[in-house]
C-alpha cells in the first residue's frame, strides 16, 4: 500500500515527526534500525541528556509526549550560569523573561519512549529493521528494507541520524570537521537535592558544565583534549572523582561516579536538505558542537517547520514533495541551523584561545552582558527558543 510519508529513524526528531503527521491523517509508516530499550521505571538514570528549551517543550506538549513522560525523571531549570575564573557570572533566569523556567533536563531515552506511546495505531512500524536501498521514481520513492519488504511512499523523512544511510543513498553530500576535543559525560549521585540550575564554566583546556537531574542526581560534562578524555576515561570511579574535585569548580559538592563515557566532538552540515522526494531533518541534516546544548533543539525545530508545510500540503491534496515547498523549509531551516552553528563556533574558539588578549576581550565581553538588559534579554530567549 502506498503510503504517504516513510519516516526512516525512530529517535526523538523522527518519532515526533511519525506523531504530528499520523494525527493530522497522513498514513504514516516509521522505521528504526534498533529495538526500542525497555527498562524499569526505577531504571538509573541513562548518560544521553539533553536540554529541552521551551520551544521544544511546548512541541513535545502539543504531541501528548510530556504528559506521558514520568515527571520523576525530569527536572526544570530556572537559571543559566555562565562564568570564568573568579569573575562575576553571567546569569540567565526565567523570572528576567518573566518565564517560569527556562527548560527541562531530560533523559533522551524518556523523550523518546514517550513519544512512541503517543503513535497513534494507524502508524506502521518496521522495528528492528534497516533499509538495504532506495529508488526514487516521478511520483514515488520505493525503500527495500534488509528482510526484503518494499515500502513505497510519496516522500521520505530522513531522520536516521549523524550517519545516516538515506542521506547517503541520494547523494547528498555534507561539509565538516572533528573538533580538537572530546566530551565526557558522568552521572553523579550528589548528597544533595539539584538546585534548579545549570552551569557552565570556562578555563583554558575547555568548559565544565554542571547539568541538574531529579532528586539526588546530576550530570558533569567534561571538555578537554582527545587524550586527556580518553585518559580520564580508563579511571576508577574514586579517581575520576578525585580529577572531578581538582578541575570542577566547589559547587559540585560531594558526591558518588555513577557512570561515563565520552564521544568526539564533530561539526557536519548536509550541502542541501533535500533530494527528489528525500527530506532531511535532525542529525542527518546537520550536527552541532555540543557546547549549548542546543541539538536536539535545532532537529525539533526541524520537525515543526516541515510538520507545518506537509500537514498545508496535505490538507489542500498537494504533492507532499513538491520541490518549492521543499525548498522553502531548506531556506528557513539552513538559516536558523547554519546561525546556531556558527554562533558556537565562535564561542568555542573565544572560549578556548589562550591568548591573553582573548582573555581579556571575553572578560569584558561577560561582564558587558551582565549589565546590557535588552541585550541579555534577548540572548536569553533566544537560549530559551522563546525567539
């Protein structure tokens, strides 16, 4: 049967995609290379985190996922800390943008369950399954998957992530870079209930960063150099903790390693957001530095701009491939994406240079938004996604 829309991946971007196109009558099928993870509601807490703005929240709302998501497991944020050193932080706070938070700390494996709870039954769903090929023809593209099934559609969402397999199968080529560094992620067991704040502070060798998590939990993001977290790495859990007390600030307090690991940090950026009847979204169009936190965010946004499009489509009997409209959500989405992108760019390399005159010029430039209110307003609903 044909189907109007195959959405290969079944992450967040993907999964909330499957939700709003399904609800509006679109038949929908999604397919998800890997099994989705069940685990007790007690589970500890997983190493994939991320900070879901208020933009992304209200989208998550708008498609039953919050609701369904265990309120135990999430934890809101009113405060964005930033500083240097011993100088004054630079602080964002909901009650400045007459908000009640700025976001929520969210476990990426919840946000994800908790969609696939919301897929309506008319959802087909090929899980575990991966696609062996495409072919695109005028008025259809036809996927074969590994086990032989040929799902044919009218258009095909490629959310299958940084990697991604569909990107590659209609040639669309990316341009990037690894970064000098590396990420490590640790799970901590504090002796404390999380403060609703998250930090992030910057030295010479990378920043530190402290995100909060429900109850006694938190979760360290550690950048340095490739060796040093690869060495970091191949600690105990008493010794990382010890490297954690030297390097991170005494906020931290005491606490217990739970849990970590590390990843590289990389930049890519596909060279255009669709192919034919292909549309990109998420990781498959674009990864960032991880430094904001911004992600996921930037793949929700994503799936809201093209959810907007393809629904208009859908609901005037239009081609849900038609390359203008296509081309519109490209426009509008490799603008927004390519800003973030080089905003932290940016930032990285202001934040990373050890050169005196640097310091001094990000010093001020702290100190200057600490005091500039309209500026700082806006930096922080633009943080926010309330822009």
């Amino acid at each position: 049967m044909m189907q109007d829309v195959v959405i290969v991946g079944g992450g967040m971007v993907g999964a909330s995609l499957a939700v709003a196109l399904s609800r509006a009558g679109m038949q929908v099928s999604l397919v998800e290379r890997q099994a989705l993870p069940q685990r007790p509601a007690n589970a500890p807490f997983d190493l994939r985190v991320s900070a879901i703005n208020r933009r992304s929240e209200q989208w998550l709302d708008s498609l039953g996922a919050m609701a369904s998501i265990q309120q135990s497991r999430i934890q809101p944020y009113h405060i964005l800390r930033c500083f240097e050193g011993k100088q004054a932080p630079l602080d964002f706070t909901a009650a400045e943008l007459n908000e009640t938070h700025l976001g929520f700390m969210m476990e990426n494996l919840e946000i994800q369950q908790a969609l696939w709870q919301n897929l309506p039954d008319s959802v087909k769903r090929y899980c575990p399954a991966d696609v062996e090929s495409l072919s695109q023809y005028a008025d259809h593209v036809e996927l074969t998957l590994q086990d032989g099934q040929r799902l044919p559609t009218r258009l095909v969402i490629a959310a299958d992530g940084a990697l991604s397999k569909i990107r590659q199968f209609v040639g669309i080529g990316q341009t990037g870079w690894q970064y000098e560094q590396a990420c490590m992620l640790i799970n901590i067991q504090t002796a404390y209930d999380s403060l609703p704040m998250t930090w992030q502070q910057f030295t010479e060798h990378g920043p530190r960063a402290y995100l909060p998590m429900p109850g006694k939990q938190a979760s360290l993001v550690w950048y340095d150099q490739h060796a040093r977290v690869a060495q970091l790495s191949k600690l105990t859990p008493a010794q990382l903790k010890a490297e954690i007390l030297q390097h991170f600030p005494a906020d931290v307090g005491d606490f217990t390693v739970q849990q970590a690991a590390y990843f590289p940090l990389t930049r890519s950026h596909a060279n255009r957001y669709f192919s034919g009847r292909v549309v990109l979204v998420g990781d498959a169009a674009h990864t960032i530095n991880p430094l904001a936190g911004q992600g996921v965010n930037l793949g929700f946004a994503d799936a809201l701009e093209l959810s907007i499009l393809l629904i208009s489509q859908f609901q005037q009997q239009l081609d849900l491939a038609e390359p203008a409209m296509l081309a519109r959500y490209e426009r509008k989405r490799r603008l927004a994406n390519s800003t973030m992108m080089n905003a932290m760019d940016a930032f990285y390399q202001v934040f990373n240079s050890p050169l005196a005159p640097v310091r001094t010029l990000r010093t001020f430039g702290l100190q200057l938004a600490s005091k500039a209110g309209p500026l700082k307003a806006l930096v922080g609903k633009y943080a926010a996604g309330l822009v």
